[in-house]
C-alpha cells in the first residue's frame, strides 16, 4: 500500500481548509477562551460577506489569516504540526 502512495496521478492528503481552537491559540499566543472569542469574530465576519461560518471551534484558515494579518505559510505550519 504504501508504493501506491506515491504512484502517478493519486492525489495525496487534502490540505485542511480551517483552523482549531488549539491552532488559534498557538499562532495567537493566547488561552482556549481567547481563541474562541477569535473564532466566532472571524465566522461572523464570514457570514456578513456571505460565506458559510465553520461549526463552533473551527474557522476558515484563509478568513482567519486575512483577520488577523498573519502569512498562510505561518498559519499552514502550525495546522501541519498539529499546534
């Protein structure tokens, strides 16, 4: 199975399109409450533009970096490690 992995034309793992409350609070340096409280700024802002808002605890990644003015390279590295 594992040479399937890297066999022409097989796509591998989708990159993850949002952001955890764990991934907030590493990139913002901040507690759980504080990380939910950005949470819910940036689905709300989202759903004023007219997008769908991610269920509580999870933000769309792209949305939060434009919030808060952090590089997706950053916001990609912290959501690759686990952080």
């Amino acid at each position: 199975m594992e040479s399937l992995k890297n066999s022409p034309g097989v796509i591998g793992n989708a990159p993850r399109a949002y952001v955890t409350v764990d991934n907030v609070m590493c990139i913002l340096g901040c507690g759980r409450s504080r990380a939910y409280e950005a949470i819910r700024a940036v689905n709300l802002i989202t759903e004023k533009k007219g997008g769908m808002a991610f269920p509580p605890g999870k933000s769309n990644k792209y949305s939060f970096a434009e919030q808060f003015d952090i590089p997706m390279k950053l916001v990609d590295e912290v959501i690759n490690q686990g952080g």
